[in-house]
C-alpha cells in the first residue's frame, strides 16, 4: 500500500484509502484494485485525490477528467458503490474511511476509471436534440423566435444536462439492457419537445415508442436521484409519457 | 402482429387490462367473503357460482385481462434481461402463445362447467 | 461488441434495492411480485380445472390448499396481489405526469422533485396494506 501527503498538509487533514479499480480490457480479465493512503482536508475532493496519486505514485491510472467543477462532465464515476462526479464528490462527505473508486457501470471501459462515451451520445443524437421547424432564425423576417419567461421554465431545467452519464449509469434498465435508449437521452427528447420553438415533437415521439424505448422507464427514479445538475430525468421521461398516453397536447 | 405493434398501443392495453383487472377481481374476492370463505369453495357452491351466467362471464373476463397483463409483463421484464433479433421475436411470440393457451385452458373450465358438462 | 464488454451491471444490479432508496426498493418489489403472481394465476387456473374431475377431484384439490402451507402460499399472494395493485396505480399516475412536480430551475442541493414525498408515501402504503391485507387473509383463512 502506497502513502502520500501532499493533497493538503497540516493537522487538520485526516487520512483515507483510496481503492482504485484496474482493468485494462487487451489483458485483464477482472478488475483489481490499488490502494493508496491519502491525507485529505475537508474540502479534498475525490479527483484531487485521484490526480494525488497519479502525480505521486501511478501516473498510468487512467481517468477522464477536465473542467474540475462539475461543468464538463468527464469525470464521471462509481464512487463507494454509487455513481458520481468526482470534481464534485468531497471525500469528507462520503462518511467512510475507505473510498473505493470504479469505472461507471453501463459504459464499456477503456482502461481503469475512464469510459466510452459513443453510446450515449449515438442515444442523445437520436433523439434530434436541437429546434426543429421549418423557418430559421436567419432567414426568417422575425430577428428570433420569441419564447416567454414561463415557456423557458417549462424545459430550462432539462437544459442543463452535462451528458456526465450517471443517469444511464444508476438506471436499472441500463443494467440489463443494452438496447434502451436511456435516462440521458429521453430528458433530452422531453427538453426539445417542452420547447415552445420547436416543432418536432411527433417525429421524437415515434423514435421513443419502440421496444426499447420510454415504455422500459419504470420510474424507479435512480437516475434523478444521481444528477449532479439537478436535471431529474424521471420527471421529464414522464412527461414525455403523458404525450403518448394522451394526458398531454 | 404483436412485433409491429406499436409500443404505446401495447402498453396501454397492459394499463387497461390492469384498470379493468383490479375492480373484476375485487368482485372475485368480495364473492368469496360475502358468502363466507370455506363455505364458498364448497363444491356445490362453486358449480352453483360457475352456472350463473353473469358470474362466469366475470370469469372468462378476469382470465383475458390477466392473461394479457400478466404475459405482457413477462414480456417487458424478458425484453431487458437480453436483447438479439431472434430472442425477442421469440420472447413476444412465446409469451401471445403462452397468453392464447392459458385463455384456451381456462375457458375451457369455464364453458364446461357452465354447460354442466360435469 | 461482446456483452462483457459493454460493462453492464446486471441482473445483480439490477435487482439490487439498497442504494437509491425506497423508490428502488418499490421497483423490485413490483417485479417480484408481478411475476409471483403470473406464476399464481396459472396455478390458480390448472388448479381450478380439477372441477371437473368432479366432486372428489375437487375435494382433494381442497385438501391441498387447506393446509399451513396453502395458508401461508395464499397469505403472500394477497400481500402480492395488494402491493402490486397499490403500486401499480402509483406508477401508473406517475407515468402520466401525475405527482411528479413541476420544471423549475434546479438548486443545490438539488433534490429531485420527481422523488417526491407523495410517491414515497404511496410506496409505504402499499407495503402497509398489503401487510395488513395478509393478516385479514389468514384471520379468514383461520378463522373458519
């Protein structure tokens, strides 16, 4: 077991250790896991910790990251069992001694900690997340097209998806599943339809009515329960139902 | 048919038959109670209960919406365990037929008894 | 891509209610009891079949339901009947859009909205009335 102390010096840092998951699909075959002693202050979050032992003692353990403020949405993680942003995970919040860090679940690993993306992003591409109509705001004789403060708050919430990928992560659909379409992307189809600019909403909704579309939500609510923006997919895959089941225009 | 189906037709059907499911068998239950629970099941109260037409006809009702909801939700917890072509035309298929034979089997208790062929 | 590869967590995560809360616990549970009761309904209905073997057959099919065990079988088969039909309407509102709050601008610590008190109040009286409905359940099965 590695030691280290220079995340933060003094006497009021405490120590953890740190278990890293390790798997490299070309050769292994399991995961494993290295652990590190780490000295943490309160306000140490999991990736400076991570990146602690990159600098001191691994410098081959791999992880996405970039913004370090829960911005980017790169850093995704399972953190001591449960899916989080590392930039945005204090190590003093966890209440544990020891934080075991491992690859998102529902992503397949492309070494340790750091995931593919292509997935998510083919689902949230194929969901048509952007305006759909006719005119365009460049060609049109209006300047813009004109939205009400009330409009916006009726979508701006699902607006502020990081496709971080948590929500696919925790879904228990996702677990099994591999053709769902997924938390991530349904809140994105539910942000365009909730639009009041947009036209496209017939066209979203057959692409959700499939077999493995909306119908396999079934509102366990995991994937809002790990956001870290606050989007609550399970409120707007809902919503999105009520268009199919008629509850809604 | 059942794979071109649309997904939201299917599941509101399964919705439906749950709805229309959930006050028929409270009937069901209730008629056990009123009558007294042992005293219910004896066998001439039950061949007495299957002749009345109305009941029975209750009966063959609650077999259709359960035999459609509870297939339906086989299906949708199969579809997620493991996905491929050939596996979930099998599944959506298996579960119809599985759907149609337990009807076909249990109208057949019905129909029999109803007609006193017993 | 092979399965393995794509990481997925499983039938075992899947399954597993202890991380995400009662709304978790109540979509197992859902599950469970779905399928206990299919596997219920096709019993109920070959068991019932016996009617027509006549009185005697259907004597001895009561015989086997009349024991500790049959009381115990059907006892969880109304907690199961009831939870999944109390659960069931729940879901079925929250599908609609019924109860699961309102768009707003998300604050910290950002507590979701959809995972309301009024849908966790809906989980526990499930489980509260389907425990009841089985202690009915035996008092008449006992009882008489």
């Amino acid at each position: 077991m590695a030691q280290v102390s220079s995340v933060a010096e003094g006497k009021t840092s405490k120590s953890i250790t740190l278990r890293i998951a390790r798997f490299n699909p070309e050769h292994d075959h399991e995961k494993k896991f290295m652990e590190f002693n780490l000295q943490y202050e309160r306000w140490t979050t999991v990736l400076e910790a991570i990146l602690d032992v990159k600098k001191h003692f691994d410098h081959s353990v791999a992880v996405r990251y970039s913004c370090r403020q829960a911005t980017c949405g790169s850093c995704g993680m399972i953190i001591n069992g449960k899916p989080r942003l590392a930039c945005f995970t204090k190590i003093s919040e966890l209440d544990s001694d020891v934080v075991t860090v491992e690859p998102m679940n529902n992503f397949p690993i492309i070494r340790d900690l750091a995931v593919r993306f292509e997935r998510l992003f083919d689902t949230h591409h194929k969901v048509k997340p952007y305006l759909i109509r006719d005119d365009s705001e460049i060609t049109s004789n209006e300047k813009e097209f004109l939205q009400s403060p009330e409009e916006l708050e009726n979508y701006i919430q699902f607006a502020n998806c990081i496709k971080c990928g948590l929500c696919n992560s925790a879904c228990p659909t996702m677990a099994t599943d591999s053709s769902f379409i997924g938390p991530q992307a349904l809140a994105q189809a539910y942000r365009y339809v909730a639009d009041s600019r947009d036209k496209g909403k017939d066209s979203r909704l057959k692409i959700i009515d499939d077999s493995h579309g909306i119908w396999r939500c079934h509102f366990a609510g995991s994937c809002s329960q790990v956001c870290p923006k606050g989007v609550d997919p399970a409120m707007g895959i809902q919503f999105l139902r009520g268009y199919l089941l008629g509850f809604r225009s | 048919m059942v794979n071109k189906m649309r997904e939201s037709i299917i599941m509101k059907i399964h919705y439906g038959t749950a709805l229309a499911a959930v006050a028929l068998v409270a009937v069901h239950i209730l008629m056990r109670l009123t009558q007294g629970f042992a005293e219910s099941l004896e066998y001439a109260n039950v061949i007495a209960n299957y002749q009345f037409l109305p009941y029975a006809g209750m009966l063959e009702i609650i077999l259709i919406l359960l035999s459609i909801h509870g297939f339906n939700g086989l299906r949708v917890i199969l579809l997620e365990l493991k996905q491929g072509r050939a596996y979930e035309k099998a599944v959506s298929y298996g579960c119809v037929a599985a759907m149609i034979g337990l009807i076909a089997y249990g109208s057949r208790t019905i129909f029999m008894v109803n007609m006193g062929m017993v | 891509m092979e399965p393995r590869d794509e990481n997925k967590e499983g039938i075992g995560g899947m399954v597993n209610p202890r991380r995400y809360g009662v709304e978790r616990v109540a979509y197992l549970l859902m599950r469970l009891s779905g399928l206990g009761l299919l596997a219920y309904f096709i019993g109920h209905i070959y068991e019932t079949s016996s009617i027509l073997k006549g009185e005697v057959g259907w004597a001895e099919f009561l015989e086997l339901t009349q024991t500790n065990e049959g009381h115990a079988v059907l006892a969880i088969v109304i907690g199961m009947c009831v939870f999944h039909t109390v659960n069931g309407i729940r879901v079925m509102l929250g599908h609609g859009g019924v109860g699961v709050g309102k768009p707003a601008r998300p604050d910290y610590p950002y507590i979701p909205a959809s995972q309301n008190s009024r849908h966790k109040m809906g989980i526990y009286s499930a489980i509260v009335l389907a425990a009841i409905a089985m202690l009915y359940g035996l008092a008449v099965m006992y009882g008489e």
